[in-house]
C-alpha cells in the first residue's frame, strides 16, 4: 500500500511539473528588440523603376526598371546590378564603369516606382490557422494581431510549437512562440512585435 502511495505521489508530482510555468527565455531566443531610430535603408527589388542622371550629362540620364535577374541597362555604363541594392550602391557602381569614359563622374539615382516594396512590406501567417494571411505591415503588429487577423488557431494546432521566422542582416533566424501561453494564459512575453518580411508558422498536430 505504502509503495502505491509513493507512486501515485510521484504521478502526481510529474504532471504538476509538466503543467507548470516554463522559465523566462534567454536573450538569444528572443529576437533583437527594434528601434525607430533603426530604419533599415530601403533595397530595390524587381519591378522597381529608377532614374538614373549623371551630372552635366543629360544624354546619359536614363528612366529604367529593374529587371527579374536583378540589372538594369544603362547608356555607357552597360549592365549595372540594382536588385537588392540601395539607390546610393548602385550609383556608386555606375560612377565606377563610368569612370573609364567620363572623368569623375557624378551619378545620382532617384527611386521613381516602388512595386516590389508592397509585397516586401507583407507578414504572413500559416498553418494552424482558420485562414492563412499574407497582409501589409502596419506600425504597432504583434504576434497576437496577425493571429488574429488569420481568423485564430484552428482545432488542429498546436499553439505552443509556433515559430517565427526573420531575416536579420541576411540571415534567416527562427525564434520560439508560445502562442498558448499567450492565448490561454497571457502570458505575453512572446507576443513579439513584428517587422516587415516575418513569417508565423503554426503547426499541426498529426492523428
């Protein structure tokens, strides 16, 4: 009797501890905290339409767009890569081919038309969800908000198994969510404030 006792005791103690509060999360599992004074330069991508002048050579100025392989055609200069680029590279590089025809030139590039920055703006949430979203980035979004907006998890889900994905100085990273601590327990410390390009995924449980 006495040995059932001490096993159904450590039972009891197990499922306690299963169901108990996890710890906080070490600053290398969360992501990097963002700032407003931190605004990352914008980078072209393909559809984007740019003007490119080069100084007191208007017959070189030229209104171009940016090709899916990521050039643009420039008079003299030729093939200069933009995509993934800032206005300021991709000057730099021009005045360097243009460097062999022209002394010291001076070239400025001004963004005209931005369509690829709509779909660089997006967050998207799959999985787990009544309706998976891909929507723009508004100022303020959490973790919470876009679940939200994807109608909340569904009864397959596994909340606490969610992941967030991001590109931080070109590297992709993916960062825990426990996303029914948050829902269920309010637990909010990672309701992580998004930015544009995060992926939520929500898995499933398998029967």
């Amino acid at each position: 009797m006495n040995a059932l006792r001490i096993v159904t005791l450590l039972l009891v103690c197990t499922l306690a501890a299963c169901g108990g509060t996890r710890g906080p999360l070490d600053q290398d599992e969360r992501p990097p905290e963002q700032t407003r004074a931190v605004v990352p330069e914008f980078r072209l991508g393909a559809g984007d339409i740019i003007s490119v002048s080069v100084w007191k050579n208007p017959d070189l100025t030229a209104r171009v767009p940016v090709r899916p392989d990521g050039f643009v055609s420039l008079p003299l200069a030729g093939e200069v890569v933009a995509g993934g680029r800032t206005p300021a590279e991709i000057a730099r590089d021009t005045e360097q081919k243009l460097a062999q025809f022209i002394r010291t030139p001076k070239v400025s590039v001004i963004i005209e038309e931005i369509p690829s920055a709509e779909f660089k703006n997006r967050v998207r949430v799959v999985g787990g969800v009544a309706e998976p979203k891909s929507i723009s980035h508004r100022e303020g979004m959490t973790v919470i908000d876009l679940v939200l907006e994807g109608g909340g998890t569904n009864e397959f889900a596994s909340p606490n198994a969610t992941k967030l994905y991001r590109t931080i100085d070109g590297v992709a990273r993916v960062f825990d969510i426990y996303l029914d601590d948050i829902l269920s327990r309010g637990l909010l410390d990672t309701n992580y404030p998004l930015i544009p390009g995060d992926v939520i995924t929500i898995p499933e449980r398998r029967f």
